[in-house]
C-alpha cells in the first residue's frame, strides 16, 4: 500500500522520493557548472549535454522543474512545477535538503 500525501490525491512517497534524487542529479549539475563558468545558468536547457544527458522530471506535479538563478548569482531556486494550487510545494533549500509544503 503506498502512501498517499495529504492535501495531495496523487503524490505518493514513492515519488516524491524519486523526484528528490531526480533533482538532486539537477543540482549536482547545476554546481558542476557554477564551478566551472562562474555562475549559474539562466536556464536547464544549458547543462545538456556537457553536465547531464537529459534533464530527469519530477515524477510528480507536472513532471516539469521551475528553475531561475538569482540576479546576483548567490543561488537559484529549483521547485516542481505544479498542476493546482492545491499541490503542495516540493524545492531545494539553501542548505542542500529538499522541502516539502503543505496548504
């Protein structure tokens, strides 16, 4: 039986697991490629295929990320996107975890 997230009537954990490590692969790339350039890049698109051969989906939401660098470069935000406002959120923290909010 899996686990069904409340608010939520179709993330299960199982996904939202693999949607993690899916996006912990976007990360890595995303740092491999501030080490060498210097900065983040404005999009996904730019990490194929030198630091990933494809992108990995979310397993979850609309199966697609929502990812923008921060203007000065310190950071960038990396969430699933969502198909309804009553999703909830899934993003990377600062701190290399992943978040996970409920409405």
């Amino acid at each position: 039986m899996a686990l069904v997230f409340g608010g939520c009537y179709s993330w299960r954990e199982s996904q939202v697991t693999e949607t993690k490590k899916r996006g912990d692969v976007v990360r890595h790339a995303l740092n491999e490629y501030r080490t060498k350039t210097g900065s983040f890049p404005k999009s996904l698109d730019a990490l194929v295929p030198e630091y990933v051969k494809v992108i990995p989906q979310p397993t979850v939401g609309r199966r697609a990320w929502n990812y923008k660098a921060y203007l000065d470069n310190t950071g960038y935000l990396l969430s699933v996107a969502l198909r309804s406002e009553r999703e909830p959120e899934l993003h990377a923290a600062e701190t290399g975890e992943w978040v996970y909010h409920t409405k």
